[in-house]
C-alpha cells in the first residue's frame, strides 16, 4: 500500500474492491465494495476535486469563495463524466454544508440541442 495520504485500490479474495488511504502507518480510509461504478465514483470524485481545486486558485471569481469555484468546476467535470456522479455530488455537499452563502451551486446545465 501506498502512503502519504495517497489512495490505493485493491482486490480481495472475496472479491471486493478495497479504497485504502494511509498516512504515516495510519490508515485513514477503507472503503470497500464490490460494485465498481462506486469504485469509479470514489476514484473520480477525488481526482476531479483536486483538479478543481487548482484549477479554483488560478481562477479566481470576484466575491465568491474559492470554495464554491472549486464546486462548480468539479461539478462540471463529474458531469462530463457520468451526470448521476455530479448529482450525487451535490446531494453530498447540500447534506453536509450548509454555511455557504447563497446555497451549493446548481448542477450544469446540458447544452440546448439544436431543433431541426
């Protein structure tokens, strides 16, 4: 396994998808399952979060938190992934955060399909 604080996957005997984090020996996180699109979902979740948090720092919104820009960008790559994702997402924030001024960001929105 892998430490720092780094993610690592690993597979059972029985079968099960194991999400281990550790940290100085420590483990912080096991998750475990057996269904692979929560898996994904775990994988996906962090690695766009970090990705939106750097991509919040260098883009910065004039009165918004940087938090709420980490958010909507992370939203918006989960939502390129698979759209449940984002939306389980956001339930997520809206359940666990609740001191941000002016609520959690909606979900994107699809692009208007052209009528012809």
């Amino acid at each position: 396994m892998i430490d720092g604080a780094h993610p690592f996957i690993g597979v059972d005997e029985l079968g099960f998808y194991h999400w281990v984090v550790m940290e100085r020996g420590q483990v912080l996180q096991d998750r475990q399952t057996t269904d692979r699109d929560e898996l994904l979902y775990w994988s996906f979740e962090t690695t766009t979060s970090t990705m939106a948090q750097r991509w919040a720092l260098h883009h910065p919104v004039e009165a918004q938190e940087q938090r709420v820009t980490k958010w909507i960008k992370q939203l918006q790559l989960l939502h390129k992934l698979n759209p449940d994702w984002a939306r389980r997402r956001r339930d997520e924030l809206v359940r666990s955060i609740k001191d941000v001024p002016g609520g959690i960001p909606p979900l994107p929105q699809p692009p208007p399909t052209s009528g012809a």
